[in-house]
C-alpha cells in the first residue's frame, strides 16, 4: 500500500512537471474574447492580458511591398499579394478596426510581455519571399522586438532565408513533412506541426527532444486533444482557447 502511494506521488509529480513545461501561444491572437478578431491588435493585446507565452499572427507582402497583418490570402474580397495598401486598409476588421501593418502590430506589440510568434505566409514568387523577409527583419529592428519574436513558415525557402540572416533566432517550419533530423539539418529551433502530422507521427516529439528540438503543435482547441498533446510533452501548443489550456495547465 506505502510503495502504491509513493508510485502514485510520483506519477502526479511527473504529470504536473510536464504540464508546467507546456508554453500557450493564442492562434492569431485570443480573437475570442469581447471585442477581439483574428489578427486584430486587440487580439494582440488580450492574448498578452491573461498571460499568454505568445500571440501567433500572420504577414503578407502587398502588391505594393507594405507588410499587413492577415491570415486568408483573400480576405473580404481582398487579396492580399495583388493589392496595394490603401486597398488592403479598406478592410475593416470583425470587431471595427482596420486591418492592421506590421508596422501597427509591432508598435503595440512592443511594450508587451507576450512573445510575438510571426508566421510570414508562402508568396507566389520566391524572391518576392526573400524581399518579404528582408522587410520584416527590417521592422523587427526598428520596433526593437527582434528577441521577443518567434518566426514561423510553412515556406521552406523563406524559414532558410530567416535563419540565414538572424542566428540567434528561433526558426519553426509548419508544413509538416520533414523529419527532426532534417529540421536539426537546416539549424531551426523546431517543429511547429499540425495536429494531424503529430497525430502520425506521435515519435517525432521524443525524437525532436533527443535532438535539442521544440515542438509546436496546432490549432489545438477540444479538451480530449489539448489533453493528448500536454500528454505527450510537447513543449508549446497553438490554440484559438488559450483559457481553457490554461485552466488545464493549472
Ligand atoms: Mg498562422
């Protein structure tokens, strides 16, 4: 009966320290609470207001080579890789703000506590990648953010651009096809996958641990999944209920 107790100690001890290690990212920021919307800057802001690790946003290059905040290619009509600013900022967002720039973003992102994890979205042409992320570097600088921001792609090229011209910063690649060998290859920080991807290949979370790697897991929103993946100790989870895995995390 002693020994049972003591496995049973044990175990929860073990359960609350991997809980503790899970980080919470709000996908797109927390758009769920009054008077947010996705990619708003105040999706920003109240992802940072309960204590969120990170806010995920979305970047596109305009046709006109301004940087907006976005997730669809083509939002309300507009799209986003062939329009021009002035067109872009026509767009009011769901809870009456303007589609914000990055510029905007990383203004109010900047006297923050939350991480900015940036996901800059596949252009059609490859050095209009490489312009995109030349010009987001440039804004990182000039906000002064550069150590609180996490970059995320489902572009190959453009997560090989980032880790090029910024050593020291965390690089995750989102497509979900490459092994944590070849992620530890190209010198990322880590997988960030989907769920699916995850789901089949539940080994590449101890592999990307063996290999020094994180894991990022996402849009991971229903109890039994959250559950899953705090199972499997991966490190960050991406999800549009940050208050919920919060409450589980506690
Ligand atoms: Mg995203």
């Amino acid at each position: 009966m002693k020994q049972r107790i003591i496995f049973l100690a044990m175990l929860c001890a073990w359960c609350l320290c991997i809980s503790a290690q899970v980080k919470v990212v709000a996908h797109r920021g927390y758009w769920k609470a009054e008077g947010s919307a996705q990619n708003s800057l105040a999706s920003l802001s109240k992802a940072d207001s309960i204590g969120c690790f990170g806010s995920e946003f979305d970047v596109w290059l305009t046709g006109d080579d301004n940087l907006v905040v976005d997730h669809d290619r083509t939002f309300k009509g507009v799209n986003m890789e062939e329009s021009t600013l002035k067109e872009i900022r026509s767009i009011t967002l769901n809870n009456g703000e303007t589609l914000p720039t990055l510029d905007e973003y990383l203004q109010r992102g900047k006297d923050l506590n939350t991480r900015l994890v940036l996901e800059m979205k596949p252009l059609g042409d490859l050095n209009r990648e490489d312009l995109a992320v030349t010009k987001i570097i440039q804004a990182l600088l000039k906000y002064g953010v550069l150590e609180r921001t996490d970059i995320i792609s489902f572009s190959l090229n453009a997560c090989i651009e980032f880790r090029k011209a910024l050593p020291d910063t965390k690089i995750y690649y989102l497509d979900g096809d490459l092994a944590p060998a070849k992620i530890k290859a190209l010198g990322f920080a880590g997988i960030d996958y989907s769920m699916a991807a995850m789901r089949q290949h539940p080994e590449w979370t101890e592999e990307c641990h063996k290999l020094g790697l994180e894991v990022n897991v996402w849009t991971v929103d229903k109890e039994e999944d959250l559950r899953y993946f705090i199972d499997q100790g991966v490190d960050i989870i991406t999800t549009n209920e940050p208050e919920l895995l919060q409450r589980m995390l506690k």
